[in-house]
C-alpha cells in the first residue's frame, strides 16, 4: 500500500500541485491607474499576458461612454473569455481594476478593490509616478481577501445539508399526498381513463415547473455589452395530435358551409348603387393632375429641387443662450431646498462645503434628473444607467464652496451627454466621397430601418445635398417586398435627374445591390444610395435578407433611419438590429450599424430623447436630421442644442 501511494504521488503529485498554484492564482491583473491614463502601479507576480485588450476596451466602451454605473464588463478575446471590475477614488482621480477569467467565479474581487483602494490612497502622492513599496501591501491584502472568501465558501457548504434535508422531507409529504389523492380519484373511474388522466397532470406540471424555472434563468452574454442579454426561450406542453386534427377537421366544414350560405345570399342581395349628383355643372373629365409617364419611366419632369435652395446641412444653427430661464430655475430649486432644510442649514451646508459627497446625497437630485429625462422621451433603461454612472463620477467627491449638490449632479450630466453625442470618428462623408473616388470606386450608403420611419423619402434629401456639392449620385431600387417602392424611388429619380437602377419586385436585394454597384462604376457615379424594405427587428425572414445584402456588398456606410418619436422602443429596435446582423454574419467581424438617421425630428418639440437613447445603446453618432417634407430639411445634430433642451 505504501508503495503503490509513493508512485502515484510521484507521478500525479507534481500535477495537482501545479493545479492548486493555478487555482490559487486565479486573478489575472490588477492596475491602479489616473483618470488622465498615467498607469502608476501593476502586480508584478501575476504579470500575465492578457489577450487582446481588454483594458483599452473597458475604457473606450465602458467608461468614456458613461456606463460605468455598471457591475462589471466581460470582454472576448480569440482564446480567452475575461470579466473585469473597477472601483473609483473620485477624490484623487484614480482608477482600480481587476482581470479575471470568466469561467471562474472570484467572490473576493471586490472586497479585495475596495481593501486596495483603502490602503493606496493613503499613500498616493500626486508628485509620485512609481509605487513600488505598495507590492508587499498587495500580497497582504490578497490573503485576508482569499481567506474571507474561503470563510463564505465553508459557510455556504455547511449551511446546504440541513437545507437539502428539509427539501427532502417536503418531497416527501408532497409525494404521499400526490399518490393519496390518485387512489381516490381511481375508486370512480375505470382503470384505463385513470391512467390516461393521471399521466396528462403529471406532464402538465411538470412542464409548467420547467417552463417557470427555464424562463427565469435563460441568459446568454453579448460581446463586447456592460451587463448581459435576455434569450429567454420556453417549452410547449404537450398536446393530443388526434383530437386536434379531429378539431380543425370539425372547423373546416362548417366554415365551407357558412361560406357558401353567405356567397348564395351576397348574389341575391348584390344591387348597384347610384352615384349622387350635387349639382347641375358638368362632371370634371380629369380628376388625376400628375404628369403622364411612360411605363418604363424615361420621361424627365422639369427639375423642381433646384428651386428649393441650399440644403440645411450646410447651414449652421445658432444655439441661443437661455442662462435667465436657468437662473430662474435654480433660484426655484434653492427656495424649495430652503423651505425643507431651513435657511440656515442649506447657507451653512453652502458655505462649508460637504467633506464627501455619499450616495445618499446624490439621491434626490438623481432621482429628479431622471424623471426630467423621461419626460423628454429618453427610455427609462438608459436614463437609470446614466444616472448610476453620473453617481459613481461623483460618490466621495469633496463638494466645493458655494455649491449645492443639484448644480453639481446638473453639471456632471451635461458633461456626460455631451460626452456620448459628441461622435468619436469623423462624419464627413464628403471626404469619404472623395476617397473612394481616388480609388475609383463607388461610395455605398445603405438605408436600413423599421416600416414607415421615412428612408425613401430621407434618401432623396441626401442625394439633393450630395448633388449641390457636385457629386454624381445613383439610387438602387432594393425595396422588392413593399408596393409602391420602386415607383415612389423613380419618382424621386425623376425630380432629381439622377439615374435609377431597378429590377423590379419579387427579387433577390443583395443580387439588385450589387448589380447596381457594377453599373455606378461602368457610367461612372461617385455614390449608391441602396434602399431597402422596411423589416421589423423580430422578422426573421427579412433580417437574413439584409444581413446577407450587407455581407455581400461590404456598404461604406450603413444607416439606420428611425423615427424621433420613439421613446423605450429604440432600445429595442437598434439592440436588435445589431445583435440580428452580428448573428446571421458569416464572417467573425461582422458589420453592424454605422451611422444614424432621425426623421420627423420637426414634430417632436422639446421630446428629443430618442437621439441620446439610440447613440447611447449603438455607440453610432447621428449623422443626418430630418426636420420635413422638402428636399432641403436635411441637417446636422446640434449636440449642445440636444443637451440644452435635455436638462431644461
């Protein structure tokens, strides 16, 4: 026996103690750095080589975009799967974050942030660039952490007998009451009936067990997201095939029997009616005023854009300063605040300033400013993470002087919308225009969206601007389902004098796409404006369809055209349309949503929220406004007019 414990140790011993270093392990990095990006202190021991990027990507899509409200952020790597954590010290402008593995489940992460976080803001020094004397504080740190969430474990695991026993017993009582109440029901009825009916209840709730638990916990992560996306799916009960057959059966024929009663009657009753006549004057020959055009639609009409004037993109809209209304706001504010508080607390509070601010705090003014953002139609969802990231820029901030929370809460929201509209890559398609037409190809925009949102009709704007800065410009005809697309898009054509291609209804788009981009680039045009049909985020047929149009035309340029009016709806919408194109793309990067088109920006007063909800959850910029029915109600986004009219 000694013996044989002597070989297994020298061969398996080596390997578990290597498993149990590992395990030990576990956290991959841990940096301290400024909120300017100066890095000041890494752990030397874990030192590991993280793949990909996963600190760039954190600051880039989590907290330069305001979600840092947020618990955490997982991020995929070829070959690796990481979540990391962070905690901020407002006060002295530092950040602290944790790289771990996704699979593995650390409890002691935060504890050990925020033990970290205590001890190295007592030595932080602003003058100081290297905190090397901090590595043997870590590894201290570290074990009290490890050795608390050890302590949890061995409480948790003592804790699940006496709880597995209780729900032993309870299956017990369950199970003798089930088979009483069946021994019963089988004394009345015969044995066959008995068995048929016992079996349906039992699968009946059993499905509904399974169903309740599935919906509850089906959850899958997205790449690249701050929190996780809901796929619930649930499971059908079962179902008597026969007797449903038997059902439809029994249906069919008397609806073949209704239909042809009410057939025999219709030809009894049909008589025609007579036209009124109003008055004695001579009936109008022509009650149809548009102008004649051939069936294949060569006939130009005169040229009616030319006389509408410059586009409003080119023009620049003068934000104009509202600082009494503000004023008179905030002296509002400060005769409620003097009301509830007293004068003299709310001078004193004032004068003093607050040592730190707290949660706590912040919670009045938060609360307010996302009632304020709601009604201004910003979807609930994203006005409650601005807020939680508004908070965590804020908590243990030493408030200044002469300042009151509200102002300050006020201020950093501004900060942050500015911050998200503000578009992180140039828009200039103008230039983008002209350096596809140094490498001798054409320009391709793609309009995509939900049904009625107006792409057809914003498509045309932007080719009237592209026109009046002299480039050659080409519709392609995509929209095949919807009747009426086409004629409507000749239309435009027409009014425009730009060439049109089109092949009709009832064809492959992706296929139409790419012809056109061919014949753009034989005659010479400088852009393809691609429209498309109309499709609802849930439509799976139709989803494939631009999914593959997209794949296969590799557009410069994707916009999503959605309507201003929309408030929690554009969450859905654009979550959807780009978690559908990144689905259903064959390639591992595939092409999402670049860009952004609001119409009906004209009829929505001071409810401007639906632009900060879509930039909020695409991270795409708003590239065109529509602000009505003419050619030239195309303009820019004016970032610190949205801003303005949001915190008003």
């Amino acid at each position: 026996m000694g013996s044989f414990l002597a070989i297994w140790n020298s061969k398996f011993g080596g390997l578990i103690a290597g498993k149990v270093k590992l395990i030990l392990k576990m956290l991959e990095q841990l940096l301290i750095f400024t909120r300017g990006g100066l890095i000041l202190w890494t752990c030397k021991e874990l030192g590991n080589a993280l793949k990909g990027s996963p600190i760039d990507n954190l600051i880039r899509s989590c907290l330069l975009e305001e979600r840092s409200g947020a618990s955490s952020y997982n991020y995929e790597a070829p070959g690796a799967a990481y979540t990391l954590k962070w905690t901020f010290h407002n006060e002295i402008g530092l950040v602290f974050v944790a790289v771990y593995q996704r699979i593995l489940h650390l409890l002691y992460v935060d504890d050990l942030l925020a033990m970290v976080k205590r001890e190295f803001s007592e030595i932080y020094d602003p003058k100081r660039t290297f905190y090397n004397d901090f590595d043997d504080a870590f590894q201290q740190l570290r074990k009290e952490a490890e050795a608390r969430a050890e302590e949890i474990k061995i409480s948790k695991q003592m804790s699940q007998p006496s709880s597995n026993n209780i729900g032993k017993k309870q299956g017990k009582v369950q199970k003798s009451r089930f088979q009483g109440s069946n021994e019963k029901k089988s004394s009345g009825v015969s044995g066959k009936d008995d068995g048929e009916s016992d079996n349906l209840k039992v699968h009946k709730t059993a499905n509904g067990h399974a169903n309740g638990n599935h919906a509850a916990t089906t959850e899958s992560p997205f790449k690249g997201i701050v929190d996780s996306k809901e796929n619930g799916s649930s499971k059908t009960g079962a179902f008597d095939v026969n007797k449903l057959q038997k059902l439809r059966a029994k249906g069919g024929k008397k609806t073949d029997s209704v239909v042809n009663k009410s057939s025999k009657e219709e030809v009894k009753k049909k008589i025609t009616k007579q036209n009124r006549v109003w008055s004695d004057s001579p009936e109008q020959s022509k009650l149809d005023f548009t102008d004649p055009v051939s069936e294949d639609g060569d006939q130009n009409i005169a040229v009616v854009a030319a006389d509408e004037g410059d586009s409003m993109m080119d023009k620049e809209e003068i934000v104009s300063s509202e600082g009494e209304t503000e004023e008179d706001e905030e002296t509002g504010r400060d005769k409620v605040e003097t009301k509830q508080k007293g004068w003299f607390s709310s001078m004193l509070h004032s004068i003093a300033g607050k040592a730190n601010l707290e949660k706590s705090d912040l919670e009045p003014a938060l609360k307010a400013l996302k009632d304020r953002l709601m009604t201004k139609n910003v979807a609930e969802e994203i006005a409650e993470k601005l807020c939680e990231s508004v908070a965590a820029s804020l908590e243990g901030k030493k408030l200044a002087s002469f300042t009151r929370i509200s102002s300050t809460v006020q201020a950093a929201m501004e900060e942050a919308l500015v911050r998200i509209l503000t578009p992180r890559r140039s828009i200039d398609i103008l230039r983008d225009v002209h350096g596809a037409r140094e490498q001798r190809k054409p320009y391709v925009v793609v309009f995509v969206g939900v049904n009625g949102v107006g792409k057809s009709t914003n498509l045309a704007k932007v080719a009237y601007w592209l026109l009046q800065h002299n480039v050659k410009v080409m519709m392609a005809a995509c929209d095949t389902f919807r009747s009426g697309a086409v004629e409507q898009l000749r239309t435009h054509a027409r009014r425009l004098q730009i060439p049109i291609f089109e092949k009709g209804y009832e064809k492959d788009p992706a296929i139409v796409a790419k012809e056109a981009i061919q014949e753009a680039n034989q005659i010479g045009s400088d852009v393809v404006l691609v429209d498309t049909a109309g499709r609802m985020q849930d439509n799976e047929p139709l989803m494939r369809a631009l999914s593959k149009l997209i794949n296969l035309n590799s557009p410069d340029l994707v916009l999503f055209v959605g309507e201003a009016l929309v408030g929690n709806d554009a969450v859905d919408q654009l979550s959807k349309f780009n978690q559908k194109l990144a689905d259903l793309s064959t390639s591992p990067n595939p092409r999402l949503i670049d860009g952004i088109l609001l119409t009906k920006f004209d009829t929505i007063d001071d409810k401007v929220g639906a632009a900060l909800s879509m930039v909020y959850i695409s991270g795409a910029p708003v590239m065109f406004v529509g602000c009505g029915q003419s050619y030239t109600d195309l303009k820019k986004l004016n970032v610190k007019s949205i801003v303005k009219t949001l915190l008003k």
